[in-house]
C-alpha cells in the first residue's frame, strides 16, 4: 500500500531546515485528509477552515496535511509505512494543533495516536457522531461532528415531488460507504412501504450513468457520495454530479450545500462554511496560551432549505411546493426582473406620447371647432358687412336701375305709338325693342350682381380670374362714383392672373376698399377727387391688388390700426369693414396693408398667391 503526503511547507522545511529560534514562530497545524485533500465533500470544509483560521491568526500559520489514502481500501496491514514517514517528518517539529477531516482520518489519527503525537491537542472535524468514539479522546481534545439526517432528505423530496415512487441512491463502494450503505437503510425503513428504493452501490460508474438514463417515471436521484466505485476507481465529486445531470431522466438531490448549482434541486443541507466557522472559533482557542480541555461543540445539523432555480425550472417544481424560508440561488432574470426599468421607461413614455396624442387630437379638434365657429362668424358678418355696403350704395344702385328701367319704358311708349300709325316703320321698331332688349340686361345684370354679392354662403374655395371679380366690383360701385362726381378708374395686368379664393369675398373687399377711399374724396375739390384700383403680379407666385385714393391720408399713428375691429373714423361707421377685409386675406394665405402715397392719398394694398393652376 502506498501513502503520500501532502504539502509544500513540508518539504521546504525538510530542505532548508529549521528556522532560528530567534525568529517568531508560526503555529504548525496538521491537516489529515480522508481520501485526499480535494475530494468532496471534505475538500469544501477544508478550504474554508485553512482561510478562516490564517485570517483569524494574520497569517501566522503553518499549514500541513497529509491524506489517508488507505480509506478507499478495506486492508490496513500496508499503513505503517506512512506511520514512519509522518513520524520522520514531525519528529523535530512539534505541532500546536492535529484537525482530523471526516471519519477515515480520526481512525487513523486514534489509532496511531500514541507514535505520531501523543501529546497534541487534536481537533475532530467534518465526522458524523455515529462515526465517533469518544471515549479514545483525550481531554485536550475537541469535536466539531455533524449529524447527517437521512430521512429529512427523504422527506424533502416527497414535500417538493409528492408523487414520487421511485429513489435510486448513488453512493461508492469504499469502506466509509459501505457502512453508510447500511446505515441509510436501516433509517430509511420506515419509507418502504411508501417508496421503493434502489441501491447503485454494485454498479460501475459508466452503468450508474446508464441505469440514471432510463428511470421509471415518478423517480428521483438521491445522491449520497461518491469517492470509490466498485472497480476501486476514485472519483471527483463535481464531476460525477456534473455527468450524472447531464443524463439523468429525473431530478437529483443531495446532503450538503456545496452541492448546489452542481445538478442538486436542494433542501434543508450540511453547510460547510458553518462548519468552518465553528471548526475555526475552537481551534483559536486550543492554539490560545490558556489551553482549554472538555470543550464540546453541538452537531452541526441541517440549515435553512435552499434551492437552485435552474433545476426547479428543468423539472417543473412549482415554488408553492418549497418549504418556507427558502433561499433560491441562481434565479434566471424573468424578462420583467431583466428589463424591468427598461420596460418601465418604455412604457412611461409610451404613455407619455399617448397622452400628448389625446391632447394634441383634443386640440385639433378644438381648434377645428374654433375654426369653423371663426369661420361661420366670419360669414355672417361679413354678410352683414355687405348688406350695409349695398344699404350705403342704395342711392346710386337706384340710379342704376332707374337708367335701364327709363330707356325701356321710353322705348316702349316709342314703339306703341309707331304701332299705331298707318304704317309701322318695323325696322325702327325692331331696333327699339333690341334697345328694350339690352337696358333688361343691363339691369338684370346690376341685380344679379347684387344678388350674388348678398349670398350668404360658407367660404367656398375655387380658382378665380381677378378681372371677373374686379368687373363685377367696378360696375357695382361706379354708379356711387357718378353720383359723388369722381373719376373711378383701374388697369389690368396683362393676363389673367387666378388666385384661389371666394370671389364673393374677394368683391367685398374691393368694395370695401372702394367705398373707403370714395368717402375719403368726397371733401376734395370736384377735379381732384380719384380713386384708382390697380392690379400687378409679383415675382412668380403672388399678385397685388392696390386703391388709391387722392384724399388726406392716413394719420402715421393709425396705419396699424386701421384694420382693428371696431376702430374707425367715419361718423356712421360700423369699424368692420376692413377688419373682415384682412381676416378674409388672411384666410386665403395672403396679406393686406395700408400707407400713404409719397404724393398725398392713401393706398391700400393686399397680397394674395397665385394658384397652382395659374398658366406659366
């Protein structure tokens, strides 16, 4: 039988020898491993006790293990020749304190006690208190046991898989195991009327890894340890774990905590990092000047349940079924915990856009009311507007029709009395009645115009020729001008130029416009009284309506105001009319202005763009 030992500080103390007994020295501490120092589940206590047990002492110790490799095999006969080497090697060392980890290595430790060292306090750690003997202990001696409870285990499993049938066990062949193998069984009689248990102890591992494939269904992986197989093979926990979950068609579970996140579900575990603060907080003392004996430490027993997520998900265990107090470690971040304030700022302003939507449509349609509402407004009282402008022209527009109306009536009297001559001159007849024909038209023009003017219809937008409307305005007002004695004249641009408009409100406006600079003339002298109506295009897309007028002007203060609502300078003036000349501008995208002429006179000019249709 072969036995090694573990540790470097062993072997540079055997090569450079002791140090001067000047120097401070460190406390020696011997570690003795069970199987090895990296098996498991051994390996996770020690690792944490070596780290616990420097910091606690600032560094001021010096580790040394050696493991019992004789623990995988039944026979003993071959130990004593690691009995020697350890015996060699400590011989001129002495050390301050032995830390057994697991059963194997306190068997060893008590039974060659006596050669190796007699008289160093020994600390048994990570042993189950049914492995123990108390009674080959010295009093300088010290236990930290635990206490592996089997049937919670089981009870575990059936509280998070109420349905299950079937438990297969997986647990090595080594001497340690075997005795668990039957220590487990006789715990766990009292399931077997509920549960048929399955032992894989005479299975090599590539046949565990097989039989852990083709599970019958309500079944479970109770996984014990695993150090050696039957072929005498040791094997390296995690990665037994980590093939077993790789094929296993149904769920594992296990003893201690280092298991998780290893292919355990979990449950109420051994947790090594107690048993190293434990272990740790009592070998402080046994190193300390005051040497204390009798000291005893309760079993470390199961922890509070704790769970891995990611085998909870794999195997559909609902979290309703875990005990309370439960710890879940690897929780995979649903979307909602993953992209949480994402999703939330997402959202916001989602919400924040829906809402500015709902305003700005609220808005709209508030606004279009208003427009509406502006616009009916508008056409009333722009009707109204010009029923007073047709009220002020009455006068002439009367002497319009009395004009046409004159010449029928004396045309027709002319005519009766050639009809009743002996012989009626027929042609001098017939052309009477064509001068009858022509002063109808020419008053049914006058009315029709009148009647067209007084329309009181909504806006309605549709291309206009200017000269059609200035027409229709110029023959409406130059009876007014006759009557006023003043000369009313306008030029044309060359073409015709068409704007898109209302050309009823576009008439009101020239009239409006007319009439004010007619009454501005009116207190001129009869030779000096002008009102000129010009019409212009403007670059390629806008055309210029302007009146000008001969009269005083327009004080420099009230060119603003001129196209106020209400304001106005007249006596019998309603102040409307130029304001409802602008909004009606104003409404087809256009502009309208006044000022006065460098040579006396007021003019007023608007802007109005050229319609798409306008020819090139």
């Amino acid at each position: 039988m072969v036995w090694r030992a573990f540790h470097w500080a062993a072997v540079a103390i055997l090569i450079l020898g002791i140090p001067s007994a000047d120097a401070a020295q460190p406390k020696r501490v011997l570690l003795i491993h069970s199987f090895g120092p990296e098996f498991a589940p051994y390996n996770y206590f020690s690792n944490l006790f070596r780290t616990d047990l420097g910091q606690q002492l600032q560094g001021k110790v010096d580790f040394y293990e050696v493991s019992v490799e004789s623990a995988r095999f039944a026979e003993t006969e071959n130990e004593g020749a690691f009995v020697q080497y350890v015996l060699a090697l400590f011989k001129d060392r002495p050390l301050d304190l032995v830390v057994t980890i697991g059963a194997p290595a306190v068997r060893f430790a008590q039974r060659y006690r006596r050669d190796l060292f007699p008289s160093t306090p020994m600390l048994v750690t990570a042993v189950d208190q049914r492995r123990l003997d108390a009674s080959t202990l010295q009093a300088n001696d010290a236990i930290v046991p635990v206490r592996l409870d089997f049937p919670l285990s089981i009870e575990n499993i059936l509280q998070v898989l109420p349905d299950t049938k079937h438990v297969a066990l997986v647990i090595g062949d080594s001497p340690l195991e075997k005795y668990w193998v039957n220590e487990i069984s006789r715990e766990l009689e009292p399931f077997k009327n509920r549960l048929e248990f399955e032992w894989l102890t005479a299975l090599s591992f590539d046949a565990i890894l097989r039989r852990a494939a083709r599970l019958p269904p309500r079944s479970t992986i109770f996984f014990v340890m695993y150090a050696v197989d039957v072929d005498g093979v040791p094997h390296e926990e995690s990665r037994t774990l980590r093939d077993l979950r790789a094929v296993a068609n149904a769920p594992m579970f296990g003893i201690f905590a280092s298991q998780v996140g290893q292919g355990i579900v979990g449950g109420s575990l051994i947790y090594p990092q107690d048993l190293s603060r434990r272990a740790t907080d009592i070998a402080i003392r046994m190193l300390g000047p005051d040497k204390p004996t009798g000291i005893k430490a309760p079993a470390l027993e199961a922890g509070a349940p704790i769970y891995d997520d990611r085998e909870l998900r794999r195997w559909n265990i609902a979290a309703a079924r875990l005990p309370a107090n439960n710890t879940l470690l690897f929780q995979t971040p649903r979307l909602w915990d993953q992209y949480r304030w994402q999703v939330l700022t997402t959202a916001s302003v989602i919400a924040v856009q829906a809402m500015l939507i709902w305003v700005l449509l609220v808005e709209r349609r508030r606004r279009t009311l208003a427009e509406s509402d502006a616009r009916t407004r508008l056409a009333q009282m722009a009707r109204m507007d010009r029923t007073l402008a047709v009220g002020a022209l009455s006068a002439s527009l009367a002497h319009e029709l009395n004009q046409p109306l004159g010449a029928i009536l004396s045309n027709t009297e002319t005519a009766e009395l050639m009809l009743d001559a002996d012989r009626p001159n027929l042609p001098a007849i017939k052309e009477i009645l064509a001068d009858v024909h022509r002063a109808d038209q020419r008053a049914a023009n006058i009315i029709k115009k009148l009647r067209d003017f007084l329309k009181g219809q909504e806006i309605e937008y549709r291309e206009v020729g200017l000269s059609d409307v200035i027409d229709g305005v110029v023959q409406i007002a130059s009876g007014e001008a006759r009557q006023k004695g003043l000369e009313l004249s306008y030029s044309n641009a060359p073409k015709e130029l068409i704007v898109r408009a209302d050309p009823v409100h576009l008439q009101q406006v020239l009239l409006n416009l007319l009439m004010n600079a007619m009454d501005a003339v009116s207190t001129r002298p009869l030779g000096e009284r002008k009102v000129r109506l010009n019409v212009a295009q403007v670059g390629e897309s806008e055309v210029e309506v302007s009146v000008r007028d001969t009269g005083p002007g327009i004080p420099r203060d009230e060119l603003e105001a001129a196209f106020d609502i209400l304001f106005t300078t007249k006596q019998q003036g309603t102040g409307l009319g130029l304001f409802i000349a602008r909004s009606i501008i104003e409404t087809y995208g256009g502009k309208i202005w006044a000022e006065n002429a460098p040579d006396g006179g007021a003019v007023f000019r608007f802007l109005l763009p050229l319609s798409p249709a306008q020819p090139a």
